[in-house]
C-alpha cells in the first residue's frame, strides 16, 4: 500500500517517470503500428510472401540482438556516469560501443549478402520462402552498419535522457518506411511493383535517413559527450576490462535468447507455414501490445542507473518498486484486451480459416502469459541490466529457456503433435519460472552495483 501511495499522490516521481517513458514508448507505439502495417501490407499477397519477410526478419532480429546486447552495456555504464557527472567516460564508453557494433554489423552484412539462402534455411524448408526471403535478405543487409551506429548513438542519448533526438529519427525513419513500403511494394503512383523486394528497399533507405538525422543533429545540438571526437576511442585496458566485463555477459544474454527464438521459430515453420504466418502475425500485435511496458522498462533502467551512480540508495528503493507495480497493474488490463481482440483481429489478413483459428488461439495464450512476460522484461531490460547485474540474467535467461521452452517446444510439436497454438503455450511456461527467480533476486538487492567509481 505505502508504494501505491506514493505512485499516486507523488507528482514530482510520476513527472520523472514519464518524461522518460513517453518519449521511448511514442517511438515503439509508432514503430508498432507502423509494422503492424507493414504485416498487413505483405499480407495481402497471401502466407508464403509474410512468411518470408518474417523470418527474414528473424534472420535481421538476430544481428539486432547483438546490436542491442552492446548496447545495452554501454547505457549501463553511460547511465550511471551521467547520475556522477563524469562526461569524459561517457564519451569512451560510446566509442567503445561503437567500434564492438561496426565489428558485428560487418561480419552479419557478410554472412546476409553472400549466405542469405543458408540462413533461411536455418528456419524453413520452403523453397519458395528461402527464395523470397533471400532476396530481401541481401538488400536489407546494407542498411546492417547504419543501424549499428544508430544503436550506439542512441543508448548514450537515451541513458543521458536526451530522448527526444533518437525518438524523433525513429518515427520520422519509420514514417517514411511504411510509405515507402505502399509505393514499392505495390507500385503505387508511377512507382516499380517489387513485391517483398519493394519491402527491403523502404527498410534500407530509412534506415540510412534515421542514421543521418542523428548524426546531423548531434552536430547541431553540439552534445559534447556524444560528439565523435578522436578521443572517444582512447581506451584504456582497465576501462576495456571494466566495459567488457558487463558487456560481454549482456551480449551473451542476448545471444542466447536470439538462439532460442530462432530455434522457436524454426519449430513453428517446421509444424507448416501456416503456423509460422500466424506466429509472425501475433509477434506483431505483441510487440505493439508491449509499447507502454518497453517505455517503463527503458525508462525505469535509466533513473535507476543515473541513481546508482549518484549513490542515492533511497531513489533507487523507491523507483524500483513502483516500476513494478506500474507494469504488473497495466498488464493486466492490456492482457484483457488481448484476449478480447483476438476474435475480431484476424479480419484484417487475407490468410487461410486454418491459419486464422491459429492466429486467434495464440493471441489467447500470450493474452494468459502477458503480465509475466512484461514484468520478466522489466526485470531483464530495466531493473538488473542498470546494476550491473548482467552475469545474473544471462542465467536467469539462458536456464529457462534451454532447460524448459526449448525441450518443451520440441516435445510438443514433434513428439506429441499438438496444433501450434498449444506448443506456443508450452513455451511460454519458462516464462513463469524467470519470474520467480528475478524477483527473488530483486529483493535480494545483490544486484546493484555502482560502475562509475
């Protein structure tokens, strides 16, 4: 009761709160609708067409991760020298994310222009969905360098909360995908009809004008701590050992968990196509499902590490807790209208009746397992990861996923035959077991550690 009180009724503490969450959750809501018509428009040429840019994108959603993992652990550090004011070592740690990004994004540019057809089929055996899926492959592999130095860029903005820049490329970046998307794809006003190469076109061109509006405006604004200067990549071998030791463990979480997706995804393609069209379709509405929470993850890991190392221990009590009542109270109504729109959401794909109870049965499970998915990310992404505590949670995500989803997906799908929605469910049990360990290990306070001294 005494922290929902103090959520209520404390102004100053919600003011904080937003000013960082809305920013990071305008940008994901945006980029959520916007993807959601991105699907909807592929869809339209019917499963094998979706399917394809779908696990495509799995393909791309792997180099992601690993893009993410770095830069996570240098918004950790850049968070908590921001809370000390130590803008010299904000600039290093940028430097040192940037070069570990760029070492990522051409080794992946490599593998997606010359191996694109090997990759697809890690995922699928339909020879007309490696087709398609390499042609968009090969195009969208360009654009690899310019989201990794975008990343960089924007986790140092975002852990020194100048938001606005990074969210406002993002959804101008998006904007002009989707538009883009409805020239190329269907040969819109006088534009090439290219289909799912239209797609890859309109991704790789914003995601070159999302780069360079960044870059433009750091100039302008003249941020001093984020401006490329020879001396951001002047590292020296304490601060490597110091960088890579929390670094190389959240690389190592995020590598793991896109491992166990991908392989996810693999048993959902191999059940049939159908059963991957409707998977890709509901990841979608998921990831839009989770707009609000993702602002609240980001946004509560970035006061929390900017309070980690101003040494305000009080704040840190204070933020983490309500952090979790806000997602856990919220979670429960979006799981609601989940499971409420499941019935009508389908109308809006041109995908088979089969396909479609697929479509509709999922979105009831992850309707069920909604609440402990949030929080499970808030716990991952905010709480843990802006203390340091990144050799814990790559356990808390690697023992779950391998020891449970994974052995259970399999089972399900190849052993027992269940119908895709079931095997989902079955997955989604690794779910509660995080759970259970990362608030145990929240309330043990073990996982607060302070970077910046």
């Amino acid at each position: 009761m005494k922290i929902i009180k103090e959520i209520l009724f404390d102004a100053a503490f919600i003011k904080k709160m937003l000013s960082v969450a809305v920013p990071i959750s305008a940008q994901f809501f945006v980029t959520s609708v916007l993807n959601m018509i991105d699907v909807i428009m592929i869809g339209q040429s019917g499963e094998v067409p979706v399917t394809s840019v779908g696990i495509a994108n799995q393909v791309y959603f792997v180099f992601s991760v690993f893009i993410f993992g770095i830069s996570a652990g240098t918004a950790i550090f850049s968070a908590q020298y921001w809370g000390k004011k130590d803008y010299r070592n904000i600039q290093v740690t940028m430097g040192s994310g940037i070069s570990m990004n760029a070492i990522i994004a051409l080794l992946f540019t490599s593998a997606a222009l010359f191996l694109p057809a090997v990759l697809m089929s890690l995922y699928t055996k339909d020879t007309a969905v490696i087709q398609l899926g390499s042609q968009y492959l090969r195009i969208v592999a360009v654009s690899c360098i310019f989201t990794a130095v975008t990343a960089s860029f924007s986790a140092v903005l975002r852990s020194t909360e100048k938001l606005i820049l990074p969210t406002t490329a993002s959804i101008i970046a998006i904007a002009l995908n989707t538009c883009l998307n409805y020239l190329l794809i269907f040969g819109k006003f006088g534009f090439p009809e290219m289909g799912v190469r239209g797609a890859a076109y309109a991704t790789l061109i914003a995601r070159i004008i999302e780069c360079m509006i960044i870059m433009v405006f750091i100039y302008i604004k003249k941020y001093d701590y984020v401006h490329p200067k020879r001396d951001m990549f002047r590292f020296t071998f304490v601060f490597v050992k110091r960088y890579l030791h929390v670094v190389l463990p959240s690389l190592m979480t995020e590598a793991a968990w896109a491992v166990c997706v991908t392989i996810y995804m693999s048993i959902y393609a191999r059940i049939s196509t159908d059963a991957a069209a409707a998977v890709n379709i509901a990841a979608t509405i998921e990831m839009f499902a989770f707009v609000f929470f993702i602002g609240i993850g980001h946004g509560s890991g970035i006061l929390i590490g900017n309070s980690i190392g101003s040494g305000d221990r009080a704040m840190i009590k204070k933020l983490t807790g309500s952090s979790m009542f806000i997602v856990i109270f919220f979670s429960v109504i979006v799981s609601a209208l989940i499971m409420s729109a499941s019935y009508s959401v389908t109308g809006f794909y041109k995908i088979k009746p089969e396909t479609a109870v697929y479509l509709k049965n999922i979105l009831i499970v992850l309707g069920l397992f909604f609440s402990v998915k949030t929080s499970n990310m808030l716990f991952v992404d905010g709480i843990l990861r802006s203390g340091g505590d990144t050799g814990f949670t790559f356990f808390l995500n690697f023992i779950p996923m391998y020891l449970i989803g994974i052995p259970a997906g399999l089972i399900g799908a190849f052993v027992l035959n269940l119908p895709v929605y079931y095997v989902y469910a079955l997955v989604c049990v690794e779910e509660i077991v995080r759970f259970a360990a990362g608030y145990l290990r929240i309330r043990s306070g073990r996982w607060i550690n302070n970077l910046s001294v």
